[in-house]
C-alpha cells in the first residue's frame, strides 16, 4: 500500500474518479462528503493525506483546515474550482500544501500527491540531527516538532521544511528561488508561495510579524533566520 488517502468532496462522480486513478496506483482511499463526516471518519481512521473541497456543505474547507490544523500537520491538497487570488492565499495560508484547480487531469493530480508523499516522508525520515534553540523555542530536526517550553506548536509539513531550512542556513540570506528548490524539491513553481509561508511562520513564532525578529526580510535577496531573535 503506497498511503491512506482521505476525500471529502460532496460530488460524488469526482470523487469516485479521484479515487479510481489513486487506487490503481496503490493508494487506501476513504471518501466522505463532508468536513464534518471527514473529523468523525478520523476518529477511527487515520489518514496520511486529505484531498478537500472548498465548496462543502455545511462546514466548508477553509474552517475544516482550520480546525484541522489545531491538532494534526497530516499534508492537505485542496482540488477546488475557486481559483482566485484570495482563495489560494486563504488555502495555503489556512494550512494547505496545494492547490489544484478544477478542471484538472487526474494523471496530474496524482503526480502531486505523490510528490506530497515523497516530501513527506523525506521530512518524517530525516537524519537525526539534534536541536536547533532559539528565544524560547526548540526546533527538533529528528521528530520534525516545533516547542515553545513545552507546548507543541502545530506545524504544517511544508511550515516545518521552511522552518528547517531556514535554521539550517541560520544567518544567509535566501532568496525565494533558493527556499523553494529546497523545500519543494522543485526549480519551477509560484514563487510567491514562499512568502505565504514566511507570512504563515511568522505568525507562529513571532510576538509581533509586523516587525520580525526572527525570520528577517532582507531587501532585494529575501529572508535570513537571525536565530539570537535580533538581541
């Protein structure tokens, strides 16, 4: 079994066609119609990656991430047919790893989410290499977790591989190009989602991301992790 794939589309034919072409390449598929059937399915049922609608009745997909992302760093692909700016800022800033617009190939849609595996567990098999310390913060490269003392701070997959990059190149400044080859495993992508993470990361570890004190803006190359928290 190549993973367990959980859908929550309330379109039936889509959904079964979506887990048609991902159960021939191997995957467990659990699909549901609802973000609400989608938590209750997980209280049993664990799975390694959700694909999720936005259009959903009921609860809808931005809140479900949003709840969802309370607790778990499992990677989400939102498939919608909302394509606007908007949209795809809320879904990678709620917590999404992708966005896959609707109409698409279901050959290109499993690409994707076997590229969201394959980063996946590169992050979760990583070589052990200890903690990275800063203000009141540890980063653990082994268990791929985040602490502020000792509370969790929930991370996505890909907040966790720009946060690791970020520390391992503690002190150079990266520009975006170099920060998306070298979390995304790819020289070719919307660049601007690298400053959706920087923006989402901020958030979660800076007391004001107005004003940074650890993931700097560098002007004109781009970010630099000050790992002494501008003291």
């Amino acid at each position: 079994m190549q993973g367990k794939i959980l859908i929550i589309e309330d379109v039936i034919e889509l959904a079964d066609l979506i887990a048609l072409y991902l159960h021939k390449e191997g995957f467990e598929i659990q699909a549901v119609k609802s973000a609400e059937a989608g938590f209750t399915l997980m209280e049993t049922w664990k799975p390694e990656l959700i694909i999720l609608d936005i259009n959903l009745p009921g609860m809808d997909g931005f809140e479900f991430l949003q709840r969802y992302r309370r607790s778990s760093s499992t990677p989400v692909l939102i498939v919608s047919a909302r394509d606007s700016d908007e949209d795809l800022i809320s879904g990678l800033g709620g917590g999404a790893d992708e966005f896959v617009t609707k109409p698409f190939s279901p050959k290109v849609l499993v690409a994707r989410v076997r590229a969201l595996f394959r980063r996946f567990r590169d992050f979760e098999e990583k070589e052990p290499g200890g903690l990275f310390r800063f203000g009141p913060f540890v980063l653990d490269y082994e268990a791929c977790i985040l602490k502020k003392a000792e509370l969790r701070i929930p991370l996505s997959n890909k907040e966790y591989g720009c946060l690791a990059y970020l520390t391992e190149h503690a002190g150079k400044p990266l520009n975006p190009e170099t920060i998306y080859a070298g979390v995304w495993k790819n020289s070719y992508g919307d660049l601007t989602t690298v400053a959706v993470y920087m923006q989402r990361l901020r958030k979660k570890i800076e007391d004001d991301p107005a004003n940074p004190r650890y993931i700097e803006t560098v002007f004109g190359m781009g970010y630099r992790f000050n790992g002494d928290g501008g003291t």
